[in-house]
C-alpha cells in the first residue's frame, strides 16, 4: 500500500510538476518516515516542498519525469546515501541482562 501511494504521488508530480502531500503522509502514517523521506527527495533534489503550502510539492532541479518508481522507493531504503547507493546500517542488538 505504501508503495501504491508512492507511484500515485510520484505519477502527479509527473503529471503536473507538483504532487499534493497528503495522501502520502496519512499513507505512511508515521512522521519520523515522512520526514526521512522527504528530506531525502529534497536532498535528492527531486522535489522541493512548497513555501507557502507545506503539504505540496513541487517538482526539484534534479527531478526528471523518467525517474522510475523503483529509484524514487529505493531511495527511501537507503536514507542518509544521496544516490541510494549506501546501505542503511543495522541498529546494534539489545543487550540481555
């Protein structure tokens, strides 16, 4: 379900050179992944969120109405790399008593 959300929002900003945020927020329903995720688009340079209505997005320099679906997800699953590429570190585990 998330990623239908992803392709529709990713589908508007094709479309239309923006996207409305809304639908993508209630989806993923979890602010620390919303904001993860579009701090990484904006860094990506794929879009950037609009001044005077924070809950659209605009198309960014960097973004390309060929971008695939799988490289705007994938993205997500790779945060704090700019291109995807670096792997997302594992949390160490918790400590038995």
């Amino acid at each position: 379900m998330r990623t239908a959300a992803v392709a529709d929002f990713l589908q508007e900003l094709r479309a239309h050179g923006s996207a409305d945020l809304t639908n993508l927020c209630a989806t993923l329903n979890d602010g620390s992944l919303v904001r993860e995720t579009l701090d990484l688009w904006t860094r990506q340079g794929w879009i950037v969120v609009a001044r005077s209505t924070p809950l659209q997005a605009l198309a960014g320099p960097s973004f390309s109405r060929d971008l695939p679906l799988e490289r705007f997800c994938a993205a997500g699953a790779a945060a704090g790399s700019p291109d995807g590429s670096e792997e997302r570190a594992e949390a160490p585990p918790a400590k038995r008593s």
